[in-house]
C-alpha cells in the first residue's frame, strides 16, 4: 500500500517534468525561425525600416489583402454550393461528387500553377478551346491577380467543402421547418437560417485557405505575383538582403496573427446549439431537373479542379513513357519523395507528443504559450523557415548540415501545428489516473508509454502521421533549399523541369504526387465516415 | 526487435550524408540538359564522378553563402555573370590558376579569376519579316519609339538576362536615359510582357508581335523547329556613335571551402579546354569563350558586330542599382 503511494507522489512531481523539458526543447526548435526573423529584424535602422514602409509595403499589402479577399470569396462560392448539394440531395453518383470535391487536395498549387499556364498558351487545350469559341480575340492571361485567384481557388476550396459538409450533415432539421411553416422560401431559409449557422465553418474553411494564400510560394512566384511571401523570397535569393527579408516577414507574421486572433474571436461569438433530440436531416431525392443542375455545377467545378488537370498530367506522361523518359532516375526521384516524408512524418509525429501530453497534463500558461510558440509554422512562409533553420544549423550543429536531418528539422518546425492538433483530441483522453494505475501496478515509465499512453493514442497519431506525410511530399520552397547535395525530389524536379519548359517530365513526376496521397486521402476520408 | 530496427533505419537515415566524398559536387543554374552532356564527358575522360546539384543560379549563390564553410559544393556554374561577380564580392570564391584561366579573354573573366566565363550571349533584336513598318529599328532604344504600341515584346523583370542586359544599357548611357527607355517600353509593351524569352520569339514568329528584345540562340532554337518561321536577327546598335550589344556570360568558379581542390580545377581545365569549350557552348548555341573556337554557324560571328565594352565584372557589381531603376519604373 504504502508503495503505491509513492508512486503516486513521483508522478506528480517527476513526469510532468521530463514531458515539459522534452515540450521546451520542441518548442525551442519550432520557435527558431521566429527568434531567427526578430533577430535580423532587429538589425534594420529606423530609416531601413522607414523606405521599406514607404516603397515596398503598401503595394505587397494591397496584393496581398486583395489576393486573399479573392481567394475567400471564391472558395466560398465553389466549397459551400458543392456540400449544400451533396448534403441536401440524395442524387445519383453523389458519393463520385464527394470525391471530386476533395480529389483536387491531391495537386499542388504550384503544379495547378504550371498546368493552367500551358493550357491557357495558345497551342494549350484551353488555348484551343478559346480561339475556337471567340476567335479573333486574345485568350485571357493568367499572370495576373485573376489567374492567381483562379489556380488557389481550385487548390483551396475542399477545405471550405469538407468543414461546411461536415457541418451540414450535423444541422438539424426543426430550425428549417420553422422557417418554412412561418412562410419562409427557399432561398430565404438559405440565407437567413442556413448561412447563419454554417458561420463557424465557413469561417474556419476561410481562415484555413486564407493562411495557405498567405504563405503560399510555388504559385505565387510561378505566376509572378508580388505577394509577401514572394516578395521575401526575392529579397533573400537575389538581392541577398537577409535583413529586409526578415522586416517583411515580421510583418507577414503579425498580418496572420492578426488574422487568426480575429477569425477564433468570431468563432467564439458564433455559436448554435441544438436540442439534442431534434432529428439530422435527411438528404431528399433529387428531382430530374435538380439532378441536371447539380450535375452541371459540380462537374463544373470538377473539370477544371482536377479531370482537366489529371488528363493533361496523363497524356504527357504517357508520351514521357513512350520515350523512355520514365527511367530508373526518375524512381530515384519518386523514392526520395517518400523517404524525406515517411521521416519528416515521423519525426513530427514524435516531436509533437511531449508537447500535446504536457499540455493536457499541465494546462497552465506555461504549456498554453507552448502551444501557441509551437504554430510558428504556420505563420511564417516556407522560404523563411527554411533560412532560419540553415542559419541556427550551422551557427550551433554544423556536423548535422547537408544530411536530411536538416530537411526533416525543418518539415518538422513547418508542420508541427498540424500535427499538434491532429493529436490533441486523443491525448486528452488519457486522464492522469489511468497513468497512476498503471504506475501503482509497478510500471516504469517506458513501460507506461508503450503499453498505456501509445495505445490510447495511436488513432490520433496515425492521422497526425498521414497529414505530415502529405504536406512533406507536395512542400516546395524548404526542400528546394535545404535538401540535401543533389537530391532530387519530386516538387523540385516539377520546379526545374517547369521552368526549362519539360513538359514531358513534370507530368509523371506530378501525377505520382497525385498517386501518392491518393491512398492518405482515402484513409482520411474513412476515418471521417467512420465518425 | 522489430521496432528496434526501425528505430535504427530511422535514425541513420536522419544523419546520413547523401553526398558521396569522392564525387565532384557542382551547383549548377545552367539547364539540366545543357550542363549534364558536359559533365558525362567529364566524367568520361577523368573517371570523377560529378553530382549535379541543380537550381537557379541565384538560389544557388544564396544557398554556398548561407552555407559558408559548410558547403559540400566544389564548383558554382552560373548563368549570368552579375551572379559570378556578386559571389566574388562575398568572397565565397577561390581563384583559378592564372595558367588556366589565361586562355579566357580578360573581359570574360574575373580580375582575380575568381571566375571563369564560359559561354557568351548577345541581346538582340528578333524581328517579324513580314512587317515592314517596324525596319526603321536599329538600337534597343528605338524600342520605345510610339509606332511600336502593341508590338514590342521583352520579358518581365525578374529574368536574368534582363537585367544584365538594362546594366549594360544603364553603363553605357547613364541612369536617365536608361530611366526614360524603361518607361516607353513599359507603354510599348501594352500590358503584356512574356515569362520565357521562347515565347518572345514563338510571338514573334506568329505575327502577334513584330519586334522582340532576346538571347541571340533563342532565334536559332525556334528556326531549327520552324525553319521557315518568318524571322530574322537584328544586331542593333551597330553604327559609329551606337553603343553595341550587351554581352553576358555563364561561367563557372571554384568555391572557396571545396575539400576536392584538385578535382575540381581539373573541371575547369577541362570545360576551358578546347573540347569542352565546343561542347558547353555549342549545345545553346552560345559563343565559347575561348578564342578561336568557332560557334555555331548560322549564329553572326564573334567579333564581326561591335560589342558594348562593359566589363563582365559590372553586371554584378551594378546588379542592385538595376534592380532599383527597374523597380522604380514599376516594369512588370
């Protein structure tokens, strides 16, 4: 007796400390290219500070502003139509309308970037197309706000459908029908009783496609949008003016806090509550009409978010094949692609468990200002992570440079937030006396860990796993820096090959990044039906 | 067991160091397909092997300076000399032996051969044959002539032949006049500036526009496809009181932490050979750097058009200046 007891008293006093010391030292990494920005930043003089204010931030906040506005009201319209349709109706091929909404996650804006500039030429499918339907005129140009807006909508709006469906399927039925006896139509029930409650999901779909508009690097700087992100990629990479990036980027920085403190203000102000009684509602049979509207909208939005895309990727690859540009090489591409995530997913995976465990134990301002350090990642664009990351490498570890440990440190402090989140939910079922019971039954702390924590958590971590391995296989402007001496992966050969105008090789090496989160979406896809 | 052997695979895979010691390391801007039957050649007559490390040529210079002693990289081969000359400024270069460096005219090179050029390019004038009313042009600066509206193309800004080329026009005639040339193109160009100097051509060549501001070989690439496209060069700037041609360079320097010194002067030696000087240029049609090895034939002969006499050195050096001008038009 009197043993189990103090083994209750070191818990107490001993795990939590090893679980914050391990949290510090993540969050301590994470926050590097942060500590990083301010230090740089700080070096600029008053009047270094002053022309950059004054020549180069008005421009970049209205493209920027202006670009993320386009972007929001465009993955809105597209994202909130398709789930209002496929939740509301029961149609046929509806379960082949949610895949074509969510299939187009699968593409890289960089890769949507690439294609529509070679459709939209004039030898292009859509060139064609144009010249055909409107001849004589001048087919539309995409190097310009509008085909920036055009390729981040497609590349962006399944995350609006996916969060307002989710939301949707939950809405209950009693709300509508009150409207409806009270004379409502339609359309007004839509906007005055639908709309209203979908606020909190479309708010969050928003702020996810607005925080990937504003770090965005491949499509932004293959269309030639001054954006801040590319901005600051040009100001390290041609100018060599390390300082003035960093400026750009904290003010970058404070432009997404901003945005998130605001958007998490209104989701908190917004929220609905249901009976818990009241009954789902029932998706109602299409009639003919509806079924050819539907149809039309949502094949639409599917032809040119990914069967154009898919088909373009497939008909060059095949000529690639047919001259045997598909070679070992190019394997060699495809296996480092899935090495480099297989272990940045790993690596974040096991990076984000002190952090997650620790704050559900400790739940004070210490462990709650870990987590907001550990979201540096997502407010700091690709290009500036990655130079923080090489300048506190070879500053402090230089013996670890030019391996992949670089590269995975990196991925780790870009996608540690996601991964956080992803394990959060089931870290906190685990409540501290399942812990004291395993410990009073004389487990050590390896012992505990293996047969009591990671079983309860394996769901959470497995999906943290997937998200990381998806994201480290599409990531660009990091790899393109800091990976290894000729190591050549995917994304950067979809870059070179792009830019020398291969057609031939940046489709098979796009299409197998499509193949290969195909499986990881459809993983995740089940484990959301499966809820 | 089992997880013990992942563990194990997962950690030396994190230290692992991809590069092989013995292996050449070249960060290369140039194409993949312009510098790869080179380095084979290389490979074939010395038995070093190479890894090719391919990116931008800007990129690459901020990577070897961010890297400092670090760096796996024995050799920078850059597109563009403003790239070589800035890496120069850095320090981030190791000079050549004047032994092997001599064979490269002077101008072509660094001061303290800290770069060697390699290749040169001449901006020129592409020119629709079947337009007539745009003969009277005959220097880059009856480019902002206002019967040229609609009819100019010229890359965007961030191209690296460019800005070499505004660098030269901007030596040569000083900042207000450059200033001023900037701004009528910018209304000639009528809203649309091209992202790939191809496509200057290939709209060239269709008619869409009459006149072009180019890379002499791009001329030559598109008429080796289309060898009836209704084409032509225009060498401009050519009269007594003209200013020539920009030239611009690729070239190739040793980097100053290489832990393969030998090898990698023997990489030198041999893209400044006579044989390698034939293949690095020939495959793009550029011209060696090398004196008396001939370019290809259809391309105008070096030294029968005059040349602007602007040290190579210049475009990096007046790389930032030009940026400054080209931003305070507000060019595309």
């Amino acid at each position: 007796m009197a043993h189990s007891f103090i083994s209750v008293e070191k818990i107490k006093t001993r795990a939590p400390s090893l679980r914050g010391f391990l949290a510090l030292l993540v969050v301590l990494a994470a926050a590097v290219p942060l500590l990083f920005v301010l230090f740089s930043s700080g070096q600029l003089s008053l009047q270094q500070w002053l022309n950059l204010w004054s020549n180069r931030l008005p421009e970049l906040l209205w493209n920027t502003l202006s670009l993320a506005v386009f972007v929001a009201i465009g993955s809105m319209i597209l994202g909130v139509s398709a789930a209002w349709w496929i939740t509301r109706r029961e149609f046929p091929g509806r379960r082949i309308a949610i895949w074509l909404m969510v299939l187009p996650l699968t593409i890289p804006t960089y890769v949507f970037a690439h294609i529509y500039t070679i459709m939209l030429e004039e030898e292009g499918w859509l060139g064609q197309l144009w010249l055909t339907a409107f001849p004589g005129t001048a087919i539309p140009e995409i190097f310009n706000i509008f085909g920036v807006t055009l390729v981040l909508v497609l590349a962006g709006f399944s995350y609006v459908f996916l969060l307002v469906r989710d939301a949707l399927s939950r809405s209950q039925q009693d709300v509508e029908e009150a409207a409806r006896i009270h004379g409502a139509t339609p359309w007004q029930v839509f906007w005055r009783v639908n709309l209203p409650m979908l606020r909190p999901a479309i708010a969050a779909g928003i702020a996810l496609v607005v925080l990937h508009v504003l770090s965005d690097f491949g499509a932004v700087s293959m269309l030639r949008y001054q954006t801040f992100t590319l901005s600051i990629y040009l100001q390290m990479s041609s100018r060599f003016d390390f300082q003035a990036a960093a400026g750009l980027s904290l003010v970058l920085v404070t432009l997404s806090l901003t945005f998130m403190v605001l958007e998490r203000f209104f989701r908190n102000r917004q929220r609905y509550y249901g009976s818990g009684k009241s009954k789902k509602i029932a998706a109602r049979k299409a009639t003919y009409f509806e079924i050819i509207g539907i149809w039309f909208w949502l094949g639409l939005i599917a032809i040119f978010a990914f069967i154009l895309p898919i088909a373009w990727m497939l008909s060059w690859s095949w000529q690639a094949w047919q001259q045997d540009l598909i070679d070992a090489e190019f394997w060699g591409y495809v296996s480092n692609s899935l090495t480099v995530s297989a272990l940045a997913a790993t690596l974040t995976v096991i990076a984000a468990l002190p952090v997650a465990l620790y704050h559900a134990r400790e739940r004070s301002a210490v462990s709650q200002g870990f987590l907001y350090l550990s979201n540096v990642g997502f407010v700091l664009p690709g290009p500036v992570i990655a130079l923080g990351i090489l300048s506190f490498v070879i500053a402090v570890m230089p013996s670890i440079y030019g391996g992949m440990a670089v590269l995975a440190l990196a991925m780790m402090v870009r996608f540690l937030p996601l991964s956080i989140q992803a394990q959060e939910a089931a870290v906190q079922q685990l409540t501290p006396s399942i812990e004291q019971a395993a410990r009073s039954l004389g487990a050590n702390w390896y012992e505990n860990l293996r047969r009591v924590i990671l079983p309860i958590i394996k769901g959470g971590m497995a999906t943290a796993w997937v998200l990381v391995f998806i994201d480290t296989l599409k990531e660009l402007p990091a790899t393109l820096l800091l990976r290894p001496t000729g190591f050549d992966t995917l994304p950067v050969r979809i870059w070179i090959e792009a830019s020398e105008e291969m057609l031939e090789l940046a489709a098979p090496a796009s299409l197998m990044l499509v193949v290969g989160t195909l499986p990881v979406l459809w993983f995740l896809m089940r484990e959301k039906s499966g809820k | 067991m089992k997880s013990g052997v992942t563990f194990l695979v997962f950690f030396s895979l994190l230290i692992s160091q991809y590069a092989q010691a013995e292996s050449l390391v070249v960060y290369s801007g140039r194409k993949d397909k312009f510098i790869k039957p080179v380095v084979a050649a290389f490979t074939k007559e010395t038995g070093i092997k190479v890894l090719l490390h391919s990116g931008s040529s800007t990129s690459l210079l901020n990577k070897l300076k961010l890297e400092g002693k670090n760096s796996q990289a024995d050799l920078y081969i850059s597109n563009d000399a403003g790239n070589l000359e800035k890496g120069k400024e850095m320090n981030l270069f190791l000079p050549v032996s004047a032994d092997i460096a001599k064979v490269i005219p002077q101008k072509l090179r660094a001061s303290d051969n800290s770069w060697i050029g390699l290749s040169a390019r001449a901006r020129v004038l592409v020119v629709n044959t079947n337009d007539k009313s745009v003969d009277f042009v005959k220097s880059v600066f009856d480019l902002v002539d206002p019967r040229l509206k609609g009819k100019l193309a010229i890359t965007h800004s961030g191209n690296g032949s460019y800005i070499a080329g505004v660098t030269v026009y901007m030596e040569s005639v000083g900042k207000k006049k450059t200033r001023e040339w900037l701004a009528g193109m910018k209304i000639n160009v009528d809203g649309k500036v091209f992202n790939k100097h191809s496509k200057i051509v290939k709209a060239v060549a269709k008619g869409k526009r009459s006149v072009g501001l180019v890379n002499h070989y791009y001329i030559y690439r598109h008429l080796k496809k289309y060898p009836k496209a209704p084409i032509k060069i225009v060498l401009p700037d050519q009269g007594k009181k003209d200013i020539g041609i920009a030239w611009n360079v690729a070239g190739i320097a040793m980097t100053k932490y290489s832990k393969n010194k030998k090898a990698a002067e023997r990489f030198v030696a041999f893209v400044t050979s006579e044989k390698g000087q034939y293949l690095f240029a020939n495959v793009n049609k550029e011209y060696p750097a090398r004196e008396g090895i001939a370019a290809a034939a259809e391309v105008p002969k070096a030294g029968s058009y005059k040349v602007a006499p602007v040290a190579m050195q210049v475009l990096g050096q007046q790389r930032n200046a030009t940026l400054d001008l080209i931003e305070s038009v507000g060019m595309p």
